[in-house]
C-alpha cells in the first residue's frame, strides 16, 4: 500500500509539472530591452540633463583625488622643487595640498551621496510610471509576462515591445521632479592653487 501512495504521489507531481509547464509555453511573453528604454526613453533623458551639472562636478573631483591626479601630479612636482624652495616652503605647500586633497575627497562623498539620492528619486518616479505601462502592454498584446531582453538567450521575432513600451512611458513621464541641490548648497569646483 505504501508504494502504492508513492507511486499515486509521483503521477500527481508530474501531472502537475505537465500542466505548469503546458500553461508557460501557452503564455504569451514579451520582451523590452531595458538599456535601450534607459537611452531612449524622455524621464530618463530628463534626468541626465539635470543633473549633468552635478555629475560633471563629480568626475571634476574624482580626477582631483585619484591615484596618479591632479593633486598627486602637484606633490610630485613639489617633490622635486623640494631643494630649491627649501624645506619649509615645502612643508607649507605640501600641508595646502593635502589639505585641498581632503576637501575634495569630502566633496566627492557628498556630491555623490545627493546624487545616488536624486537618482533613488527618479527611479521611484519611473517605477510608478512603469507599472501601468507594463499592464496596458500586458492587456493590449494579451500577454502574461514581459521580460528584461537581457535576462533571455534568444527571443523570436514579434515579441520585443521596446519601442512601444518607451512610447507608453514618455507618455505617462516626460519628465521627472528632482530636489536638485540650490546653487550655494553643492560645493563649487575649485582647482587647487597651482605651484
């Protein structure tokens, strides 16, 4: 009788995972190419105009601080003007860099904190804009899925929604409300003095 109800057991199993698997290939699965949507699509356009003064003030200061930039350049050139500007001189000099190295770092971890915030912003304006999208290409093309083109191996023809998908989400977001930082609140992009 046990093996009996193990055997009842394993029929059932499988015709369940025949019926699963039946209901996925029967399902109709569509594909958007998200990098594509990430290029194209106008919130995200909207969003790198923004904040292209900020992002330029962040690779300003990352070309400052890393290895082999600006500043360390300026002490290795202090370095070798060590023996004609005599050692105070030089101790000065190379306090006033390291110090301008230090500002610049802590300006770096701002601009880019108020950055990754402004972009959380965004996207939680693109998801909300995303889900009624994805529900009216999900209703329109009578499909149960939509998937990222990237996650896929390959994909059959008819089957790629990106364009009509960006069409739906300019629509529905334009454009995107940030709380930019005002003018006096994000550090200015400074050089250091110049030896």
């Amino acid at each position: 009788m046990g093996t009996f109800l193990k055997t009842l057991k394993l029929g059932m199993v499988a015709v369940a995972a025949m019926v699963g698997i039946s209901a996925v290939s029967s399902a109709q699965i569509l594909t958007v190419d998200d990098e594509r949507v990430e290029r194209e699509a106008a919130a995200y356009k909207d969003f790198n105009l923004q904040t292209n003064e900020l992002r330029q003030s962040i690779l300003q200061r990352r070309q400052m601080v890393t290895r082999g930039g600006a500043i360390e350049q300026q002490l290795a050139d202090l370095e070798k003007r060590k023996a004609i500007i005599g050692n105070d001189k030089y101790e000065e000099e190379k306090r006033k860099l390291e110090q301008t190295y230090v500002r610049f770092q802590q300006e770096l971890a701002q601009l880019e904190y108020v950055f990754d915030q402004l972009r959380q912003e965004a996207m939680v304006q693109v998801e909300r804009a995303r889900q009624p999208v994805i529900r009216s290409l999900l209703a329109e093309r009578n499909a149960q899925v939509i998937m990222m083109k990237r996650l896929l191996l390959g994909s059959a023809a008819g089957i790629d929604v990106t364009t009509q998908f960006i069409e739906k989400l300019d629509a529905e977001l334009p454009n995107v409300t940030l709380n930019l930082p005002k003018a006096g609140d994000a550090p200015a992009a400074e050089q250091p003095e110049q030896q």
